[in-house]
C-alpha cells in the first residue's frame, strides 16, 4: 500500500523526457517511489523544464480568527481565493510544474481548494513546511526544484502586473536571481534594495531603521539553482529564520548575477484585515463587469454589479462596483461599493458597503455596516428594541461600535 499518491508526469518533446514522482516531497517513500529517472532538457523551450514554487504557509496571525480556521491565502477578495489569482499569473506563464508550500494547521484546506491544480491545467505537488523563513522554504522544496531555475511567488500577495515578462527578463539575461521591486513610501516596514546604474542589487536591508531606498522587496522571485549554494551558507536570523534577503546578499558576495525589476503597477500585502479590503476594491474596480445571472425583483442595479446564478434581490440596491455571490439572498437592503457577498449569504434590511462577507453569512437589520471582514457561517443582527450591544465573539477578534 502506498504512502501517498504517485504523480507521474511523462512529457516528450524532441529527445527530452522527464518522468518524477512523489506528491509530497518531503514525506518519507518507500525506496520504490523515490526513483527519480535522469533528465535531458530541451532549451529550445525552457518554460518545459522552469518550475514555479507557490508560498502558501505561514499561521497569519495578524488575521486571526479567520486563520484559525483558514490559511490567510484562501480568504477571498471578490468571491475568489487570493492563492486562485497567483496562481492564474503562475499559469499565464506555461509553466506547469508548481510545488505550493503549506503550513501543518491549514495544508488540507490548501489541498482541497487547488486539488491537483487541473483547473489551472497545473502539475501540482504539496510540500508542508514549519514557517521557518522564506530561504527555509527553498530549502524544503529543494527536492522539487532539482536543478530547475523556478520563480516564487507568496500566495497572499497580489499585484497588478502578470509574471511573463519577468520569466523572460530572467531567461534573456541568464540571471541568478531577479527580484522585483516596488516604490513605498514608508520603506522602514519592508526589506529594501539598494541598485547601481545598471539595475544589479548592491545591498538589502531588512527592514532599515536609517533609509537607504525606497524600493521594497515585494514577495516575487525568480532564482536559478545557485540559491541552494547561497542558502548553505546563512545563518538563522535573530528570529531564528532563515530569511530570503540573507540568501540573496549572500548570491552578491558570492559574485552571482543578481538583477531587480521594479514593478509599474499596483502591490497589494493581504496581511491585514484594511489590506484584504484594499485588495476587494482593487479587483473589483479593474476585473468586475455588468453581469446578471440572478432575479432581480422591484430593484436597482447600479453601475459595474456582478451577481451570480441563483442569487436573489428582493426591494434593494445594488450600487457597484461589488459582486452577489451564488445563491446569495438581498431583502430590503442597499448594497453600496467595494462589496463582494459570498455565496449563499444573506443580507437583510441593513445597509452594507466596503466590506467583504464570506460564504453562508447573515447580515440583518444593520442600519450601517462598512470596512468589514466577515467570516464564513458568521451571523450579525441588530436589535429594534435596544442600543445595547451583544457579542458572541472569538479569541483574538477585533470589534469597533
């Protein structure tokens, strides 16, 4: 009986084939699933042979309680996981082979959302990890990566701007490392570059207490094998992680070919609950369209308004840009921008905007509610009989009245 399932992945163009196994990497085989059969690439096409390694750890304390229940990368911004749009960027780059690295406590909810990543038409393997560092995680995945160059993405990160022309900037140039960067205006929270005039990273501070650069470190990486090197020869940092930015100091020092791109669009860290809502508002003013798949009865549909099949408005107005998720009730409510209502949630005589409402939400007689995350199965309900408040809240919850 086999440990885990065996993922075989034959691919034959011109003289190449490649054949490995194991869906997960670093759980102990057998000796008879750990054959790992030579490869030959074929150059002509190196997008067969680049992998791409998806960070989807980490305990997101800092959206905590939604995390208890949920990894930080599931949390939805118009109705869709954040991971689901990295890995749409992942997948407009042909790239199949994606290792995603998970977290012990939420791993299975990763597992269960992508699943073998045909959706994406992804080869997808699963590699758990204790969120030690960054670098620690290249070093887990190191028997994924082989040999491979591969480009790392941070599965809550999003950003306006696809990963092509990084992926070909890094191959034109034969780089070791290609970092992409970003202008912030308070760059003492970040991990910042320093670049000579012709775009090489120079030095990397993390988080700098005297400003040397406004160019922040943004959670997008594209390394040839030369990172392995460069991670055997750091150290634990003082919060004892192997961090990514001692890893690419240590590929300068070590005279590798380390380059920067800076970013010209937007950045988005969903590490807060005011970033998820950031990152709703973005989405759904660049990707949301008019589109109505519901019954509408006695209402008002304004503007950019997404609603989903099976959903119902009921005496209501919906002002967009925001989108009604499937099965999704509106009675008697005004629904106003920058909102997306999860799926199969209902949202009665209140009145709701800049907010993200998950899946099975009730909302009710709420005269006002705004800049809201609202998990999965939450109930919020006003009173008509009092001014006084009563909460039912978790551990680690934040309220504002």
């Amino acid at each position: 009986m086999y440990l885990c399932c065996i993922h075989v992945l034959l691919e034959f163009d011109f003289h190449i084939t490649e054949y490995y196994s194991l869906r997960k990497f670093n759980t102990p085989q057998k000796k008879e699933q750990q054959v790992l059969k030579p490869r030959i690439h074929n150059y002509l096409d190196w997008r067969k042979y680049m992998k791409a390694l998806v960070l989807s750890g980490g305990k997101g304390t800092r959206l905590r309680p939604l995390t208890f229940t949920c990894a930080k990368q599931l949390i939805p911004v118009a109705n869709k996981p954040i991971l689901g749009y990295v890995l749409d960027q992942v997948a407009q780059t042909k790239i199949k082979k994606v290792g995603i690295i998970t977290a012990p406590e939420t791993g299975q909810n990763v597992e269960d959302y992508v699943a073998d990543g045909s959706h994406w038409k992804l080869n997808v393997c699963y590699i758990p990890q204790e969120p030690l560092g960054l670098a620690h995680a290249v070093k887990t995945a190191k028997r994924f990566l082989g040999s491979d160059p591969f480009v790392m993405c941070l599965g809550d990160n999003l950003t306006g701007q696809g990963l092509e022309a990084f992926v070909k900037k890094f191959k034109k140039e034969k780089l070791d490392a290609l970092i992409i960067l970003k202008e912030v205006e308070n760059p003492s929270a970040f991990g910042i570059a320093q670049l000579d005039k012709e775009g090489k990273i120079v030095k990397l501070v993390e988080k700098p207490k005297t400003p040397i650069g406004n160019l922040a470190i943004i959670g997008t990486y594209l390394f040839s094998n030369k990172i392995h090197q460069a991670i055997e020869h750091i150290k634990p940092s003082l919060r004892g992680e192997l961090e990514i930015t001692d890893a690419i100091q240590q590929m300068i020092d070590m005279g590798f070919s380390v380059k920067a791109e800076i970013l010209n669009s937007w950045w988005l860290d969903t590490g807060k609950k005011d970033d998820i809502l950031s990152a709703n508002a973005k989405i759904l003013d660049e990707y949301i369209h008019y589109e109505n798949k519901g019954a509408v009865k006695d209402s008002q549909i304004e503007g950019r308004v997404k609603i989903e099949p099976e959903a119902e408005i009921t005496n209501s107005t919906i002002r967009g840009p925001c989108i009604i998720g499937n099965n999704a009730k509106i009675e008697g409510s005004f629904i106003g921008p920058y909102t997306s209502v999860g799926n199969c949630s209902k949202i009665i005589n209140s009145n709701v905007q800049h907010c993200v409402i998950q899946e099975n939400v009730t909302v009710k007689d709420i005269e006002h509610l705004e800049d809201s995350l609202i998990g999965k199965n939450a109930k919020v309900s006003g009173s008509k009989r009092n001014r006084a408040i009563r909460l039912h809240i978790g551990d680690f919850s934040e309220v504002e009245v």
